[in-house]
C-alpha cells in the first residue's frame, strides 16, 4: 500500500510561471492564476473596482489616455483622450470640459509635464497625427507655439524631460530637444537641439525615459541608446549606443518604477534597463525571461504590442503592463511584476479589466494613489477598491499550482 506524503506549498512567495520545463517551476510556483495578488506574502483575491465616472462618455468611445494633472493653480483634472479624435477632462458625469476635437482618431496618446514659454505648468499631448498640444488647466489645448520644422510630417508620439529641456519624437531616428526651460520651443535657432540616432539602426525611435541623469532612448525593435551631456558645453553632447541588440515595443511599454526603468520588447520579454549591456543578447537583461516569456508570447496579440500600456503603482509597488490578449483588439490582459520584497519580482495576472489607457491618481483628500483604467466603452475604472466587487457584482479569483505526487511515483 502506497502512503501519502505531505507537501508544503509556500503561498506567496512563488511566481506565474508558464515554462514548459517542469524542473523550473518550483513548488511555490503558480502555472495559473487569476484576479490574485502576493502583497502580504499570501494568496488573496485583488482589489475590486469601482466606476469614476457613473455617467458613460458621450457615443461611449474607447477611453485611450488618462493622466492625472495637478495645473499649475494646484486644480486637480483628470485627462484624457478618447478614440472619437477629443482631448478632454472627466469627473463623475463624464466630460466636463473638451480641451481639443477633431483629431485623429484611434490614435495612440501620451503625454509629459513640464513648461511653457510662460513657464507655467504645462501637461504636453501627443498622438503622432496631430501637432504637440499643451494644457495648463484653462478651456482649451492648443498647439505648440514653436514646433520643429520635422514636426509638419513627422508628428511626436512620444516626449519625456531631462534636465530643463523636453525631449520629443515620432517614427524617425530624430530626437529633438526644446530650448532649455521652454519646452514648447524646438527651433534650433532659438536653442532647441536635434539628434539623428544612430541612423540605419533600428526602424524607428518609440520612446524614451530620464533615468539616474541619462537621456536614454528607445528603438523598435531593437536599439538603446543614451545621451553623454556631462559637458557645459552642448556642442560636446554625443550620443552613446548601449545595446544593439535590445530594443522596446512601444512608447506605453517604457516605464519608470522607483529606481529602475521596465520595458517590454518585441521579443515579449520584461527587461529592466540596469541590466542592459552592451554586448549582452535580448534575454540577459529580462526579468523572468522563462517564466512570463513564454506566458506573454502564448497569451498575447503580437500584432499590438506597439499599444501596450502601463504605470507603477508605488504604494503596493507594482508595475501594471496592459495587453490585448490573443484575438483581441482591445487592452483585456493585465500582466504585472510585483516587487514589494524589494529583492524579487513576483509575475502575476488578470483578464478582469479592459485596460486601454492606464495612470495612477492621487485623492488630493485622503492622499491616496490608486490605478486607473479606461474601457473600451466610455468609463474610467478605479483600481484596488477594498470592497471586492465590480460594479456591484462578484468576480472570480484563483490559482493552479504545479502538479505534485502526493505518493511516492504517483
């Protein structure tokens, strides 16, 4: 007669793990999991979520981009952008003010905060079909007052500051920089900068990040590069390669969480920049290359890596990434690195909610930051609410560990 044996299954302390080789998924290890969260070292159902806004955005469009904007005057106004071509802010009934119509529409969005000639504060739109626009709070967003020439054809998608200056871009080997201070003059004759990157490289820039007092910009599909500016003197600044052969998927796909910038690749592939070399291949800088790899190549619309999104919670330190899962068109798919143990990142996932914009609020009230997700249809989410419902209603939470003898060769 066979005996059973115990096991010890340590919850909370494993990874989502999709590697098909069995000697590397541990015990603690999940190969399924769904609407759960490791935050206290356990297993327990996420957070629920609640509406932000209860009345639907008029023609219920798809909510693109979200952005909390503290104006320059200390208002607090939620961003956004929809797909029907608007840039407007929302509260609880829907729109409350159109800062800009038709644009193009199904655009991908982002934006930047710096300032304006004025030197107020100023939140920086892009799409890549429009011109740059800038808002600081008032009725309307208007175009950029001193745009870069290239800017008639080739439309900013992307744009990040560093050091005084905002650095912007579209599908080109092109960065330009603003003048110093201004961040909506990109004439050269006025001190703005340009940098063809490394042309031949690489497709095209999507993005990039200030991190640890470097530029650093970002190539699809491969190609990462950073800006040497240690010398007082600009004509000095040289571009510096720092892998060839890593590069990013999208601007939504670059995030700056803590002290460290997490990308997704074309590769579909969680890479942390501090562990990019120069001459090191596209998996020795992943993070659980084995474990999540595998699950976002079998689980993911390749097609659209280009509009994932993301933000980095900071109160539960985790870094939200937004897919459409396989056959979909829409952001379904949540796949997240929680790194709350400060010395290991812990995958995990959920397909609960639409995801097509993302960004972290703070309750000016209770000072609180919570994430936030637009849907595909006209709502703006609010992420991990104690009460686990969604819109009134249940939700399912669960988990798979790795098959186990429970006797000796069973």
């Amino acid at each position: 007669m066979r005996q059973l044996q115990s096991l010890r299954v340590v919850c909370g302390h494993g990874t989502l793990n999709a590697s098909r080789s069995p000697s590397e998924v541990r015990n603690e290890d999940l190969v399924g999991m769904d609407a759960l969260t490791f935050e206290h070292d356990t297993y327990q159902k996420e957070g629920g979520a609640a509406k932000f806004n209860t009345t639907v955005i008029p023609s219920a469009p798809s909510v693109q981009f979200l952005w909390d904007f503290m104006t320059g005057a200390f208002v607090q106004e939620l961003v956004a952008a929809t797909s029907d071509g608007k840039y407007v802010t929302l509260n609880s009934g829907g729109i409350d003010k159109t800062l800009a119509s038709g644009l193009g529409t199904g655009k991908f969005v982002s934006g930047a905060e710096g300032v304006n000639a004025a030197g107020t504060k100023t939140l920086f739109l892009m799409n890549g079909a429009d011109q740059m626009k800038k808002y600081t709070g008032g009725a309307t967003a208007t175009d950029i007052a001193n745009p870069a020439p290239d800017f008639t054809t080739v439309r900013p998608v992307w744009a990040f500051l560093h050091n005084n200056r905002m650095y912007a871009g579209g599908r080109s080997y092109n960065a330009y920089a603003s003048v110093n201070g201004n961040h909506e003059n990109y004439e050269t004759g006025a001190g703005g900068l340009l940098f063809n990157i490394y042309p031949g490289e690489g497709q095209y820039l999507v993005g990039g990040t200030s991190w640890r007092g470097r530029a650093y910009f970002f190539k699809y599909p491969n190609g990462i590069y950073y800006l040497d500016d240690n010398s007082a003197t600009v004509a000095d600044w040289q571009m510096k390669r720092l892998s060839f052969f890593v590069g990013a998927a999208g601007p939504g796909g670059i995030i700056q969480a803590a002290d460290e910038v997490v990308f997704v690749s074309p590769d579909c592939f969680f890479h942390a920049l501090s562990a990019v070399q120069e001459f090191g291949d596209a998996k020795s800088s992943a993070i659980l290359p084995n474990e999540l790899g595998t699950y976002i190549r079998e689980n993911v619309n390749q097609s659209r890596l280009e509009w994932v999104k993301s933000c980095f919670y900071p109160q539960k330190r985790k870094i939200l990434f937004a897919f459409s899962g396989t056959g979909s068109s829409i952001n379904n798919l949540i796949i997240g690195l929680d790194a709350h143990k400060l010395n290991a990142m812990q995958g995990y996932k959920t397909i609960r909610d639409e995801c097509e914009s993302l960004c972290i609020r703070r309750d000016v009230s209770t000072n609180i930051a919570k994430p936030m997700a637009g849907t595909s249809t006209g709502y703006v989410y609010t992420l991990d609410q104690d009460a686990r419902n969604k819109d009134n209603a249940g939700y399912n939470s669960g988990f798979i560990t790795r098959n186990m003898e429970l006797f000796q060769g069973g």
